[in-house]
C-alpha cells in the first residue's frame, strides 16, 4: 500500500489560546487538517497545530514532508521517521509540531488496513484512563475555582491549574482551588512559567502541603540546571520535557541529568506515534511515568489516547478545557464517560471521524500533492 498523495485544508479559527500579554499579541489558533491517500482507497488522517500561520504549516508539508512521503510504502513508518529527521538537520528545522501528524496519518492508515484500533495494533495495555481536566490561564480566582467545580461536579477526578503568575499569585491560585475542591479531587500545577530556582522551590513546597500530583514547566525546557536542583529540592513529582526539542533524544539529555521526574510527549510536539512511544519505552527504562500532553486538538488528543492506552507507565488523560474550543476538527467530543474515564475508540484506525462540514466552512487553502504518473 503506498502514499499517492498528501491533501490539506488550512482551517481558520477565531481563537486564541494564550491571552494577549502572554503571547505576545493577538496569536491565531488556525488548523491544517491532513490527509494521505494511497493506492487502495484507505487513507489516513491527521491535523497539525497552525499557530500564527498556517500558511508555514501547509507550505512546510507539501514542500518538504510530501517529497520524502509520496511514493513509499505505509510499512516504511520507521524509516520515513528517520528520514524526516535528516531533513530536520540538513537546514528545514521543522517547528515542533511537525513532522508529527504525518507519522499519525500513517499508522492511522496501518491499523485501518489490519482492521484494528490504533492501541490493539500498537499492543494494547488498557482500554482507558482517568481524566483531568486542564484549564486555560484565567484573570480571576474565582474563575479557577468554579471551572475546578464544574468539572468535579461531572465526575472528573482531576483538574491542572495553569496559574496566571506571577509566582505568589499563582501560589493564592493553587490554595483557593485545592480549598474548593476539598481533598479528594486530583490537582496539577502547570504554571508555563519562567520562575527563578528559589521561587519555584517555594511553590513546590507548597503545592507538597495542599497534596497536588506534580509540579510542571515552572522553566524553559533546555534549563536543565534548574530542573535538576528542583528535582533534588523537592518530594512533588517534577514533570517536564513537554517542549523539549530533539524527540526522545532530547529527552533522554533530561533523564541523564536527572532533570525531571515525570516526562512529557505527545504525537504533535514529539514527532508522532513513533516519537511518542520511543519516549515512553526510553521513560519505562529509567522507572519514569511519561504523562502524555494534550495536542489542542481533539482529533489528535485521540492518538493521544490510544499511545497511553499501549504503554504502562501513563496513569491520566489531559482533557483540555473548555472542550468545545478544542473539539474542531472532530466529529463529536472526546470519548469520556460517566465515571471520568477517557475510553479508547474500538473501531479500526483511530476510530473516530472528522467533521467534514466544519472542515470545508472554515477551509481557507486545501492543497494536494500527488506522485507523478
């Protein structure tokens, strides 16, 4: 079965993730949806972040992702990976988010030719897991407080602050939701922070008395002296490594410098199911949990799923809130029951369908690459 053509639409939304004095202005949140066509009429689907400009992100795929692509056979996922980080090297230096959503496509299309869903292809573990919701920055406290209830009230186990800083101010956060929610409910700590060693220390003893899980990016990624001396400094789990360059080789200079305790990855940022799950395997040697990180989108939170659902060590799903901002360009809402468990689709491939309609309203350039005749 081979790749006969690379097709994407450049979707434009009305959203932005970060407010403006955290990103640095106004930062649209567009989509490209992707799909690969092959020689047998299945194909495989994928969407790629599109922050800013999805015009980089489509000219990227058809200039430089289609050529090593159109051609070879949907069983070469391994070498077309390592190809595609040749590339990287020799001068494209592909945003993090790319090359990734082409590696899902692809084992979308491998599991939907066995007849599989993608987890059971991959070798399956479970067939779900607990869910926490994962809320954007938010001005008020108050507004915390009551998404932290809202979503307890639906049986979600678990909820990650992501603090509006600066460092005291996300402290005040932390302690008013964890009083709200009361003792049981799950908490995460994610500030996307830029703090000093001392202040982050401070925090995290902080968060070990109000018994939140893990204390996430409080510094860059490639801070690692940081990281290692906060590791060293406190109980809390410390999960890092969510934009650590370099796939699993980047995050394996992490794991040797003993700079986090929890790692992160995802099928967008870690350069697909392949990456991924190098990382996870890399993790499980080294006694380490490799939570993975919501993609933004809920198409590709589902690869997401089915990667935690065919490894060991992952104990939660990031649900990213609200779910409506992020359903696009699925079809339907994330497969969370009654109970706050995320279930892994049955069906063959990722097992879930794309929202066509939203697709082409919202489609700005479709483009298609083929293979020459």
């Amino acid at each position: 079965m081979k790749i006969t053509g690379v097709e994407t639409w450049h979707c434009r939304r009305d959203l932005s993730l970060f407010p403006e004095s955290r990103a640095g202005g106004n930062m649209p949140w567009d989509v490209v949806v992707l799909r690969l066509n092959t020689d047998s009429g299945l194909s495989g689907l994928a969407s790629a972040l599109a922050a800013r400009s999805g015009k980089v992100t489509e000219a990227y795929i058809h200039d430089n992702i289609a050529p090593v692509v159109l051609g070879r056979d949907v069983t070469e996922r391994e070498r077309i990976w390592h190809d595609l980080w040749t590339l990287d090297r020799h001068l494209t230096f592909f945003p993090v988010y790319l090359p990734g959503p082409i590696d899902v496509a692809l084992w979308d299309l491998a599991a939907k030719a066995a007849g599989l869903p993608l987890f059971r292809y991959l070798g399956a573990y479970r067939d779900r897991l607990p869910a926490y919701a994962s809320g954007l920055f938010h001005e008020t406290t108050d507004e915390y407080v009551s998404e932290a209830r809202a979503y307890q009230r639906r049986g979600i186990p678990g909820y990650k602050v992501h603090g509006p800083g600066p460092w005291r101010r996300d402290m005040e956060v932390h302690r008013a939701v964890r009083d709200a929610v009361g003792p049981d409910m799950l908490l995460f700590a994610d500030p996307v922070g830029e703090y000093s060693l001392d202040q982050a220390i401070r925090v995290g003893r902080d968060l070990e008395r109000l018994g939140y899980e893990w204390f996430e990016e409080p510094f860059r990624d490639f801070e690692l002296y940081k990281y290692q001396a906060l590791c060293s400094s406190l109980d809390i789990a410390v999960a890092a490594t969510e934009t650590t360059r370099g796939g699993p080789w980047g995050v394996a200079q992490a794991i040797a410098q003993r700079a986090a305790d929890i790692v992160r990855a995802d099928v967008s940022w870690k350069a697909g199911i392949t990456g991924t799950m190098k990382i996870a395997h890399l993790a499980e040697a080294f006694g380490l949990n490799c939570e993975i990180h919501t993609t933004t989108m809920a198409f590709m939170d589902v690869a997401n799923l089915h990667v935690s659902c065919a490894i060991r060590n992952c104990e939660f799903f990031e649900l990213f809130v609200p779910e409506e901002a992020f359903q696009f360009p699925m079809l339907g809402a994330l497969p969370i029951d009654g109970h706050g468990d995320a279930r892994v689709p049955e069906a063959p491939g990722l097992g879930v369908e794309l929202d066509w309609a939203a697709i082409d309203g919202l489609c700005v350039s479709h483009r298609e690459s083929v293979t020459r005749a």
